[in-house]
C-alpha cells in the first residue's frame, strides 16, 4: 500500500509561522516569560485548527508589540546603565595614528577614536563618562583631558 505524501495545508501555515515566532522571541527577551507560556499553552490544544489559530495570535500580539517598541529597543538598557564608571588601566597600548587601545582592570577594551595627544600609561584610574548621541569619553580621575572612546570589547 502507498502512502500519501500530500502535507496536511495545516502543518503548512503552521511550520511557516514558525519564523515569525522565533524572530520575535528573539527580539522581545523582557516578556519571554509571558511568551514561554502562551507557546506552551497552544502546544496543549489537539485539535490543529485551534493550535494554529492559538499561535496566529501570539505571533499577531509579538508583532504589535515589536512595531510598538520600534526604535527604542536600547532605550531601557541605556536607562538603565550607569552614567559613569571608575576603571584601572591594566594596559595603554598606543596605536596606529597614535591612538591608544586600554584594557581596564574589568575586561573592557575601549579604542581611543578622536586625536588627543597624551600620556596614558597602566595603572592609572580613570573614569569613563556617557556623552551626547552615544558617545563615550575617559579622563584620569585626577583629572586633565577628556579623550573620545569606544568600547571594542
């Protein structure tokens, strides 16, 4: 006896919103929770029409949140972040064009980006500060110069 190799139309749409969900729940992490829940609620439903239909509406309810959240994905975290921190040089090497690259004492790696010219070496304390549209500076703690950076690592 041959079997049939025609796919059921439900298995279809379902196996296509598969994608969606997934994207979705990659770019939501703070209602994952929530998420988590409702997959695993419309995983209980036997009946196929009303488990694709349980999953049309998360991804449905995913996509208004994302549009919602459009263009303020890292507002929380930088709401969040500190305005500054304090950080020891463990290394201060100087670069092409003679910009330096610091590692701190906490693993940070940040590049130097503008041409101030100074003298950098390990073991000092510095503090880096949030600057306008996303920048980032760092000065010694004992003050001075103020260079441009950016954090590579």
């Amino acid at each position: 006896m041959r079997k049939s190799t025609k796919t059921h139309p439900l298995s279809i749409k379902l196996w296509l919103a598969t994608p969606l969900l997934a994207t979705s729940l990659l770019s939501l992490p703070a209602v994952a929770t929530t998420v988590q829940e409702e997959l695993k609620r419309c995983t209980e439903f036997s009946d196929d029409t009303k488990r694709l239909a349980c999953y049309d509406k998360l991804a449905n309810n995913l996509q208004v949140h994302v549009e919602q959240r459009f263009g303020q994905e890292e507002k929380r975290a930088i709401e969040e972040a500190p305005e500054s921190i304090t950080a020891t040089i463990e290394i201060a090497q100087k670069g092409a064009y003679d910009k330096y690259t610091f590692t701190l004492d906490n693993g940070q790696v940040w590049r130097q980006t503008d041409s101030g010219r100074t003298i950098w070496r390990g073991g000092e304390r510095v503090t880096l500060e949030r600057g306008a549209l996303g920048s980032f500076f760092m000065r010694k703690t004992e003050g001075g110069r103020a260079l441009r950076v950016k954090r590579i690592k």
